[in-house]
C-alpha cells in the first residue's frame, strides 16, 4: 500500500474525497488528536495518509513541487467527469485526459502538489507506439 505524506491529512483527506472521490476508511490519532495514520481508497483500491515528518517523509509542498512518486488509479469508467470534479475541487490537472495504447488517463496534482494518474481501459485500445514492446509476465512473476 501506498503511504502519501501531507503536511496536514485531516484537510488533505477531505480534499481528496472531494475531489478524486475517494473514501475514508480508517483514521489512527493520538492522544492530542492529531493524525498519525489513515487509509482511503476506492473499492479494492487503497492507500495510507500520513503526516509530513522530515528528513524522510515530506510533501512536495516541502520540497518545491518535487515527487519521487505519482499514484495510479484505474477507474472503472467516467474519467472525464472524474476529472472535471477534480478541476473543480482544486486540482491542477498536469495531463489533460489522453487517450493512449493502454486507454485513457489523466494526471493531476492535489493541493500539497502529489501527482495522481487516474486511468480507464477501453475495449479501443490501439497498439503501442512504433518500436515500442509490451510482455506481461506469467502467473508466476517470472519476466518472459
């Protein structure tokens, strides 16, 4: 599971729920109330929040916009409505939806600067680009 640190996850759930429509599931505080773990997630899709404790773990709000990460959604369907909801919530959308050889994505930034791809199949997927090759590896994980 995905851990995204944010400088304040209470805020950054709520913003998350409202605007990439993910769900709260479980919220850990401490005896000053203060977040210290969450999960959130859409159907079997899941991920932790957690806040910023430097060195280590900061947002990118701590280091000028960097990310050493971007999280991958699949949706089942609705991604242009799902990122009209997020524009209008707030989100910078950094790839408007694109439709590509594996279905259609967009990506997008949440208000500390964490960059989300949501993505959908389509039974129109096309072929890769030219030169390009795509393998899946058996059941089994070995690389063919």
């Amino acid at each position: 599971m995905a851990e995204v640190c944010y400088r304040d996850p209470r805020t950054a759930l709520d913003w998350l729920a409202a605007a990439f429509g993910c769900q709260t599931r479980l919220l850990v505080a401490g005896d000053d109330g203060a977040l210290s773990f969450a999960t959130a997630g859409w159907g079997a899709e899941a991920f932790a929040v957690i806040p910023e404790s430097p060195p280590g773990l900061s947002s990118p709000q701590a280091t000028g916009g960097v990310n050493t990460q971007r999280l991958h959604v699949t949706l089942a369907d609705g991604l242009a409505a799902h990122c009209e909801t997020a524009r209008a919530a707030g989100a910078r959308i950094v790839v408007e939806p694109t439709t590509a050889f594996f279905g259609q994505f967009y990506t997008a930034a949440d208000l500390e600067g964490h960059l989300w791809t949501f993505r959908q199949s389509s039974a129109a997927n096309g072929p890769p680009p030219q030169g390009w090759s795509v393998t899946r590896p058996d059941p089994q994980g070995r690389n063919p």
